[in-house]
C-alpha cells in the first residue's frame, strides 16, 4: 500500500489516472472525511459536507492507493450468419468442443528479459444469436504489467469453418480495443497455425511495437507459402504461375493452347498459382480437371455474392445454356432469318424443351434467374430484358451518330484517338503483309469534312479522330479465316468533330494481307445515299463493331483490368503486412478480384468457353491479348490523365480543369473519370502525406519497397526490364502508383463493365463476331446477285449464330449486374481509419466529393448542349456515378474488379 500526505487542495486531472502509468495500477479509496467527485475532467477532493476542500481550513490528510494486480477483460466475438439465418457449415452452441479459443498478445516485450510476454488464453462460449451473426463471450484477467493488446490468436474448436467478423475487448481504462477480422477461421484439426489478428491500429513496418514485430513477419511468410503442392479451397497462400491452364491438351489436343507468361513469345501478367497436377500429354500444362480453380479462402465470394454469382454451377450453368439451346435450335451455325426473330428475344424469348432434365432447368435459373420466366402454363422460357438503348429508341443501332457517340460514351470509350500524322501508314512489314499506305485518300476525307479545305488543316485543328484495328489484327487474318464460320480484317475508321462537338463517321477501310497466292486485298467504304453503298456501309459496320467489341472485352476490359490487377492482388497479401497502412488503403480496391479472374478462367476465356465460342478470335482471343500486353501496355499509361495524352485526347494544360484540356469538349467517359481520378488522387495524397511525412520513409519501408520490387520482378516479370516503371522513392511517385491501381480496379473497370448489356444486349449494336467477308472481296456472281437482291439476309448471316447471341446476352446480364452485397467507392469507412482523426477526416472529405460528383454528372447529362449524353433516344451516361442499387442499372464504382 502506498500513502500521500495532501497539504493543500487536491486537483486531479483525469488524464493522470488514466495515462499515467503508475497511477493505472491504483484505486482510489474514499475516505473518513474526504471523497473524491469527478467534474468534467478534474478530480476534485470534497469533505462530506459537500463544501470543497478549498473552502476549509485544514490540516494536512492521508489519501491511501491500493495496487491492482489485474484487468478484467471481456472479448466479444461476432460470428456471420449466412443469408438464410442459419450459420454455414456450423453447428453452434455450446456442446463438446464448440468453442473458440482466444489468446491475448501484448504489443510489448517484457522490459526485463527483452522476450515475448507469455499470453493470455481464454474460451470464447456462444452467448447470442440475431439475425445477422452468433456472439460469443470470453473473458480474462490481464496482469497490470501486460500492456496494450496488440493482437489476438484464433483457434476454431468447432468441426467446421467459420467467417469471424470482428472481436471487441471492453474492459480497457482508455476504451474498448477493435479487431476488424472478416475472414474464415479453419477448424483446429485442419490446420497447424493459429490466425492472428491485429488490433486496428496502423503501423509503418519501422513503428511496429516490438512484442508484434516476429508476429508481422511470420504472417506474411505463411500468407507466401512455400510454392510447393496444390493448394485446397481452405489454404490463405498467395503465388505465382503463369496461364498454363487455359488449354486442355489431356481431353483433346484441339484444345491445346500457349502457356501465357514466362517467354518472349507471349508475355503475360502472372495468376494465382494453384499446384494442380500436370498434363500428361504436355507437362507445361496444369490439367482442368478440377470442380473448381484455387482462390485463397478470404478471396472467394460471400454467400450473398454466391447467390447473384453461383460459384458453383456457373461454369455447368453455361454449359447448360449451350445445351439447351442446341436441343431448341437444333444447328449451332443457324443464323436470325429476320430482325423480327431478335425482338423475339424480348417478347416472348426460347421456350425451354420439356425433355431438359429438371436439375438442369434449376441450374438455369440459379445461374440466370431474370432471364428464365415461368408463364402462367408454367412452361419456362428463357426470355431477356430489353437492353436500355433499346428501350429508347428501336432504331439506335442503325444510326451512324450513335455508332461515333459509342465511342466516346458507350461500352468501350479507351480505343478512340486523335489522328496526329498523314497519310496513314502501316509498320508492319510489306514484305509479309502488303503495301502499307492505306487506301484512304486526302479526296475521300476532305469531301465530307464541312468548313476545312485539306486534311493538314484538319488535323492541325485537332479535328480528326480514328479507331484503329489494322496493325494489330493483321497478323492473325489468315489465322482466322482458317478457322469455320468467321472472319477477319485489318480495320481503320475515320471520324471528323463537327461544330456541335458530336462525332461524324467518314470512312471505314478493310484489308486483307497477303494470304497464300492471294494478293492484299483492301477497300473503303463510306456513307452513302444509294442502296447499294448504303448496305455495304452497314455491313462494313459490322466488321468494325464486331472488331471494336472483341477489343474491348478480351483488351480494354480483361487484360487492362482483370488481368493486369492480379499481380497486385497477390503482392499486396505477399509482402504487405495487414497492419501496414498502405494494405488498408489497397485491400477494398483488391476485393473478389482472384475469384471473378478463376470464374473466368473456368468460364471465359479457356479453350472453348465463351469467347472462343462467339467471338471472332476463337482460339486465338488470349493469345492476341498477350500480344497487345507485349505491344500496347505500359503501367506509367494505365492513369487517366496519361491515357488520354498518350492517344492525343487531352494535352496538358495547366489553366484548364484538372490540368488538361479535351481535344472533344465533350467526351463524357473523360470528362467524367477525371472527376473521380481526382478525387481519388486527394484522397490518396491526403493518406500518403499522414504516414509519409519525408521521402526517406518511403525508401526506408522496407515492405512498401518490397511489394513495389515484386510486382514488377514476378507479377509482370516479363516486362520486369522495361524503363517506364515508375521509381518509388517520394510521396509524388507512391501516391500516382496508388492512384493509378485505385482507378483501374473501380472507375476504369466500371466504365468497361457496367455498359455491357445495355449496348450489347441488343447484338446488332455490338456483335461479336463478323462470320462472311464483305460482298465486295472477290465475290463469285451468285454471291454478288445474293447480297443485291437479299442485302437483309446477308446481314443477318454475317451477325452472330442464334447460339452464339443468346450466350453473349446471358453473360453480358450477368456480368452487369451489382451484387447487394457490392462495396462502392468510397462509400463506407474501412473500420481502422476510423480510430485515426486526420485519415477520419480525409475520407470523409473523399466521401463528400464523390457526392458531390453524383450531382455533376446529373447535371451534365439535364445539358441539352451536351450532345454526347443528351438526346433524344440517347442513353445517359452514368458509368461513373459512384453509388447504385443491385441490378443492372448502368451506374455505380465498386472499389474493385468484383464481377
């Protein structure tokens, strides 16, 4: 016991009692005459009768402390719920073993012998249950000399997984301690480690309090693996492997595809690995015979997401389509026999075959629910929405504007760029593939461009724009035509920026390279008034459309955001600690991203799935996307204002808005991104700034410094040696490389994703495939005659197969769609910046931006003046609107690539 003598009045200020490190080890006891009364913040020493001890005249008195050995701690666990109530795969209750075991670890060593305090263990027993989650309670007594809590460890008793939300420990003289978990716990008897959990507070690696630093590092190590075996459904490892399983030589060896990554050949960013046995055919191949691919466990859709998303049955749901399909229309090549079969589509849609095995039809509509309508018969049909350009304007499809406005506002706004030299010129070799000047004359532009005289003119006025296919498809035309049923071109299309600030198409030209014996073949086509001319401009048209559609899902949308997001994903769990600031600020921008990449590995773009299926490229889709990975992807581009420059849309300015001024005023996919692409880049300098006072923090981080070297040497190690990556020694470069992966996994995946069935729905507007050549290319004299007296009919053959555009349709409502549980940009607090005033601060100010933003972008598409959104018939864009509902409602920014 220890003793005080007061001789004068006694003022104590609560901040001595609770963060003086003596006095927590204190109670202070009433006394005879005396009591202490707290006022606000002040302790003050009161005698009985209530008069303040400065009022009296005293003698000095004794004020006794007693020494408290221990805390009393209580930990409140939350365990989730799944969606129907009941917990998944959990048994509750408090039978047997049904526990959780908690141990307490101080941030502290032991100041005595410099080694780990011992930790204190406790059981956590299920005490409540509501509708959402099942608490649980433990508790502890802490020996005064513990210190802060800095972490606790988590193991599972009960026989199954369980998905911990967060733990609370109440019982703190400063508070109650937060750990924000969310993650599945596996049972004790699985595994040989115990989850560790940090406390919500933040921590470069050099202020990591020591009794947590041995914890930070072996986490990350077991998050690393060791790269060896193949990984189960319940492992946490994040590695590397290249895309050896897009084939499937073991099944048939029609079905072999390039390994993707690991040679000059065919670079590509890397994957997860997955450890799956080789092939015996060809051992460079990982087999597919697997029900599903390897995510880590915390990567994988939460159930809600199941449900919109079937993890499960996706890949045999679409199988299913197909095979419903073919057994309604018997012949996988038959083509639409009149338009008014598409509108079919959406009046009355497929009937269903009753002989489709019931279990089927249910997969069909866990896998597609909207699109499968049960009628009052209770025959079911697969029956689709009607897309929402559609919905406005029946004829929107046909229209030559709306085919220019597309590109700046429809599903694909990153390929237009401004034409900078002339004449236009190939780089290929002629040798290989024909003469390289193009067939578009100075005559043919500058007939059509009102109020210029000469091409130079128009170009120097910045006034001419293209969309550009031909060198990177010319290589693979003959390729392709090898194949059944399609065709390929080089494409270009010009198009002149009128004074109302809208896009006119001038010209389309089409070649043919060299093919055997064939010499290069190449025409122009332009708009027309007689019939003829006008239906090969229709039907020329369709050849770029269908080539601007394949480069928009298997390039704009695929390779520049699911695929090249990967390596970050994987680094970001690899080398940066959860306690790491810069973890925090990246993990919501990584959510469902491995898990939507595996689907669509699965799915998508495997030997077979659904792109070689129905798009144009067939079994050459990813390869052509490692070869614009080669040629066209550079990081330092990948931001939007570079991006921009880089295909001359903007110029830097420092007077105009955001530093840059539009080539096209009007230009909404621009005008709109760059509003988030600054807030976003606040908010992240901003963050940056707090943690990041001086350049040589950066440099000295050793896991920032790490995670940065990783990306570049093993997630895109074949483009490791390329100069323009960025260094990352200042505030200035960490925040841009944030900033950058920030916009490419939310707004520039938004603006690639979220259009899709509202334009492509109604395939007409976006086929993905162009499968005969054009009328004019060496046509024999019953062709030439067919397509004269029948020019409808050689459309509808040239669109996509019945099959073909329904599976498209299916997969472009699914992909659309957000998720009730989607998390969108900037709209909910990440729990640990909460406990920081100036991060709690900033993101509220981020939050109040993107606010604000939603009121912009509806004020500029009410802009009758603003021919791009504003219209009649025409489609608003809202692709950048941060927030949305479930559904496919064309708005909305998710944090991340999460469908």
């Amino acid at each position: 016991m220890k003793t005080f003598l007061l001789k004068k009045p006694l003022h104590v200020h609560s901040s001595f009692i609770t963060n003086n490190a003596s006095s927590s080890s204190y109670i202070w006891r009433k006394l005879d005459t005396y009591s202490f009364h707290k006022n606000n913040s002040t302790y003050n020493l009161f005698l009985k009768s209530s008069l303040p001890l400065s009022k009296k005249v005293i003698s000095p008195c004794i004020v006794m402390a007693t020494t408290k050995s221990h805390h009393n701690v209580k930990a409140l666990v939350s365990v989730k719920k799944s969606d129907d109530g009941l917990l998944k795969n959990l048994v509750t209750g408090i039978v047997g073993n049904n526990h959780l075991v908690l141990e307490l670890v101080s941030s502290e060593l032991d100041p005595k012998t410099n080694s780990e305090i011992e930790t204190i263990k406790g059981k956590a027993h299920e005490t409540e249950k509501n509708e959402n989650e099942v608490q649980y309670e433990a508790t502890f007594e802490l020996p005064t000399n513990f210190g802060n809590v800095g972490a606790v460890l988590v193991e599972n008793e009960h026989s199954k997984e369980i998905f911990l939300k967060n733990i609370v420990l109440d019982g703190f003289p400063d508070g109650p301690v937060h750990l924000s978990c969310k993650s599945w716990i596996q049972p004790k008897h699985d595994t040989h480690t115990k989850r560790v959990f940090f406390t919500n507070k933040m921590y470069l690696p050099s202020q990591t309090p020591s009794g947590l630093r041995k914890l930070r590092e072996n986490e990350l190590i077991e998050l690393r693996g060791n790269g060896e075996g193949e990984r189960k459904s319940s492992d946490r490892i994040y590695d590397y492997d290249v895309y050896n399983d897009l084939g499937d030589p073991d099944t048939n060896i029609a079905l072999k595809r390039p390994v993707l990554g690991g040679s000059k050949q065919y670079p590509y960013p890397r994957r997860c690995r997955t450890g799956r046995k080789h092939s015996n055919t060809d051992p460079s191949y990982e087999t597919r015979d697997s029900s599903s691919f390897y995510v880590p466990r915390d990567e994988a859709f939460a159930e809600i997401k199941e449900i919109q998303f079937d993890t499960t049955t996706a890949s045999s749901g679409v199988k299913t389509i197909l095979e419903s399909l073919d057994t309604i229309l018997t012949d996988i090549d038959l083509g639409f026999v009149s338009f008014e079969d598409i509108d079919t589509l959406y009046k009355e849609g497929f009937q269903l075959p009753s002989s489709l095995d019931s279990n089927k039809l249910t997969l069909l509509q866990k896998v597609i629910p909207k699109l499968i309508k049960a009628t009052n018969d209770s025959q079911n049909f697969l029956r689709f929405d009607t897309p929402e350009a559609l919905k406005r304007d029946k004829f929107f499809w046909l229209s030559d504007e709306e085919f220019a406005r597309e590109t700046l506002a429809g599903a694909n706004p990153n390929s237009i760029q401004l034409v900078k030299e002339w004449p236009l010129r190939s780089k290929l070799e002629s040798q290989i593939y024909g003469s390289p000047e193009s067939a578009i004359t100075r005559e043919v532009v500058e007939s059509q461009i009102i109020g210029y005289t000469t091409v130079e003119e128009v170009i120097q006025e910045k006034k001419l724009f293209m969309l550009d296919y031909h060198d990177l498809y010319l290589p693979y035309v003959s390729k392709v035509r090898e194949l059944k049923n399609t065709t390929l071109y080089g494409s270009r299309t010009l198009f002149f920026l009128t004074k109302q600030g809208t896009l006119k198409p001038l010209v389309i030209e089409l070649t043919r390279p060299i093919i055997g014996d064939k010499p290069q073949w190449k025409q122009i086509f332009t708009p027309a008034s007689d019939s003829t001319n006008l239906w090969l401009w229709r039907l020329a048209k369709t050849h770029v459309l269908a080539h601007d559609t394949g480069y928009h899902e298997i390039i704009s949308h695929w390779l520049r955001t699911h695929c090249v997001v990967e390596p970050f994903v994987i680094a970001t769990n690899r080398q940066l600690s959860t306690m790491h600031p810069i973890y925090k600020l990246l993990h919501p921008h990584l959510r469902y991203t491995l898990e939507i990449n595996s689907l669509g590995r699965q799915i998508l773009t495997s030997a077979y799935g659904v792109i070689e299926d129905t798009f144009f490229t067939k079994k050459y889709s990813m390869e052509l996307s490692s070869v614009a990975y080669d040629k066209l992807w550079q990081f330092d581009l990948q931001g939007l204002p570079n991006d921009l420059i880089h295909r001359g849309m903007a110029v830097e300015d420092s007077n105009a808005q955001h530093g840059l001024k539009l080539a096209i005023e009007d230009y909404p996919f621009a005008n709109d991104g760059l509003l988030i692409w600054d807030a976003i880049k606040q908010w992240v300098t901003d963050y940056v700034n707090h943690y990041y006072p001086s350049p040589s923090i950066i440099e000295s981080d050793q896991e920032l410094q790490a995670w940065w070297t990783e990306v570049r040497t093993k997630g895109h190690s074949d483009k490791s040696e390329e100069t323009w990556w960025p260094n990352l020694k200042t505030q200035k470069d960490l925040v841009d490389i944030i900033t950058t992966i920030a916009w490419i996994a939310s707004a520039h995946h938004s603006a690639t994703n979220f259009a899709q069935y509202a334009y492509g729905g109604y395939f007409p507007n976006r086929p993905t495939i162009a499968r005969n050549n054009m009328p004019t290319e060496d046509p024999t004299k019953e062709e030439w005659e067919k397509f004269v007296n029948k020019p409808e009919q050689t459309l509808l053959e040239c669109f996509p197969s019945q099959i073909q555009a329904t599976l498209v349709m299916t997969i472009l409502n699914l992909l659309s769609y957000h998720s009730p549980d989607e998390e969108y940009l900037g709209q909910l607090i990440e729990p640990s910046w909460t406990e920081n005033p100036t991060i709690k601060v900033a993101f509220e100010k981020f939050n109040g931006r993107l606010k604000e933003i939603e009121g912009i972008i509806d004020s500029r598409n009410a802009n009758s003046d603003l021919k791009n959104r504003n219209g009649a018939g025409i489609v608003p864009y809202e692709l950048m609107k941060p927030f949305s509902g479930p559904g496919v409602t064309g708005k909305g920014v998710p944090y991340s690539i999460s469908i």
